[in-house]
C-alpha cells in the first residue's frame, strides 16, 4: 500500500511574517491519518483550528491567506503556501501547526528551511492509503485579454507535472531562464524547487507597506530587484530562481485540493489567486476528478512510488 504520512516528533522554528513583520513560533506536531494539514492560533485566548483547504482562502493579496469560515474576518493564518509547499513535495498529508502570531514564519523566503525542519522531525508511515485526487478531464480558468492575459490549467496526466512561464519584462529577470517543466518527486523537489526564494522589487516597496505588506521582508528572506539587477549580493540560487519560486508557490497553493494531486498542472503569469480560481472550478466539478489510492506501490505513477519506503 502507497500510505499517508506525518510526523514522527515534534519540531519548531522561530520566525518573522514576511508581510506582518511580527515575531512568531511556529510549532509542527504530528497528526493522525486523514486530519490533513491543520494551523492551529495558539496566541488567542481560545484557540482556533483553521484546516487547509481551498475554500478556506480567504486573501490573496502577495500571498495565501486561510480563515476558518473563508472569509476576511475572524482569525486568520497568513503566508501558508511555501510551508504547504514543502508538504506537498515530502508527500506529508497529516500536520498540526501551532502558531503564535497571524502569519507562517517567512524564514529563508524558500522552502528550503521547512523541507529541513520536516526530515528533522522524521517522517513515519501511516496504517491508511494515501488518496490522490486525479484529474479525468481539464479544467482551465483565464483572465484578461492580450498582453493582460493570465491563465492555468490542470489535466489528465499519470503523475505530477508542473509547466510555469513568466513574463515580467524586466532587465534582471529577462536574463533568467522564464518556463521550468518540473515533474514532481520529493528528491527532484528538494533538489530542484525547494531553495528558490520569494522575490520583490523595489519599485513596488512604497504601495506594499502602504497596503500592510512586505513589513517583515529583507535581504536575508527576499530576492531584491531594483530598476535593471538583483540586489542580494549572493546573487541567484539558481539560474531560473524566479520562475522555480512560482512553481514552489503553486505546489503550495494547489496542495489545498486536499490530496495529492495526479494531473499536468500548466500556467501563464498565474499566482495565488487564479491558482486557487482553479482550485475552486475544479472542485466544483466532480466529474472532473476522482479519489484513487494505490493497493500496490508499484503502481502507482512515476515518482510517487518512493514515498512508499521510509527515506
């Protein structure tokens, strides 16, 4: 059998919110099998569960934003997709997650930090199936028009596979590779998705703090653009690393089907928001998908057979 998989200890890191600016601890519990992902508001006087989950977005604005009933007001959780992304990629479906404060520590800006601290923890086998959500036909949402257009898409396709271009039309981003065809499995993950950072440029620096955004972002957790190059002086992690991040960003966002997706997922200039437009247009088509789990290991698609063993 091809199972779920949590935690085998507790671990925690110690953080700002990128956008907040606030200091935060972050706790990761293991979870039972099929309780999914689960933030926990420890810092209220009654503590509040907000399970992720797509229609529980509730912001989209720079980042992906869960409340409990979906909507902006009542306690939220910030910033999620890059620790959701680091799930996705070590194929953890079960997690508790306490936090201190509104926002997921921002860390390194990557996922690399949270790929570290949930291998530090171990990763154990559940005794229940692993359930993917396999797309049987397409489904695809657009929006704008000519070089305004934006649009994602996801599939049939016997495994995970994401295609993600770019086009900001930019000196320092022009220079970098802008399409990655990325197939997942957790060690091409790691490898190749996990340590690309968020990025930001310094044009857009006034209206994002005028708006209450960015307020925790620096050098040490952004990439930094000016007006013709990159401003960090380690430079690029990879010669694509703005693209990757979009990928990183994507695998997040699109984790919140709430299983493990099988599926070609393909995107133009997407971010938080169309991704999670699709998410909801997929949902809301059953006959657009199907529950599977996979009796035999050996059968199931490329890649996500080396979940089976520990590693």
């Amino acid at each position: 059998m091809l199972p779920q998989r949590t935690l085998k200890s507790m671990t925690r890191a110690v953080g700002v919110g990128v956008h907040g600016g606030q200091r935060v601890e972050m706790t990761l519990r293991p979870a039972a099998a099929d309780s999914g992902i689960v933030f926990r508001r420890v810092d209220l006087p009654v503590a509040v569960e907000i399970k992720a989950r797509a229609l529980a977005v509730c912001d989209t604005r720079m980042a992906t934003v869960l409340s409990a009933n979906g909507e902006p007001d009542g306690p939220q959780v910030r910033t999620v997709e890059h620790l959701l992304s680091a799930c996705a990629g070590l194929g953890i479906d079960n997690l508790g997650v306490d936090i201190t404060a509104e926002e997921v520590p921002i860390l390194d800006g990557s996922s690399a930090a949270f790929v570290y601290l949930l291998q530090s923890a171990g990763i154990v086998l559940q005794s229940a199936p692993k359930r993917f959500m396999r797309i049987t036909r397409a489904v695809e949402v657009r929006e704008g028009e000519g070089a305004s257009l934006k649009w994602a898409r996801v599939e049939p396709f016997d495994g995970y596979r994401l295609a993600f271009e770019i086009d900001f039309n930019h000196p320092a981003v022009n220079q970098t590779g802008q399409r990655v065809v990325f197939d997942m499995t957790p060690r091409s993950y790691k490898a190749e998705i996990a340590r690309a950072r968020t990025f930001g440029f310094t044009k857009d620096v006034e209206l994002m703090r005028a708006r209450g955004l960015g307020l925790g972002g620096s050098l040490d957790n952004v990439v930094v653009v000016d007006d013709v190059k990159v401003l960090n002086s380690d430079g690029l992690r990879y010669g694509d690393e703005f693209v990757k991040h979009k990928i990183l960003d994507a695998i997040g966002d699109m984790s919140l089907a709430g299983h493990p997706l099988l599926c070609a997922y393909s995107a133009f200039k997407s971010g938080h928001a169309l991704n999670n437009a699709l998410l909801r247009k997929l949902l809301a088509d059953p006959g657009a998908y199907e529950i599977v789990t996979f009796e035999n290991a050996a059968d199931a698609p490329s890649g996500f057979a080396e979940l089976a063993p520990a590693w």
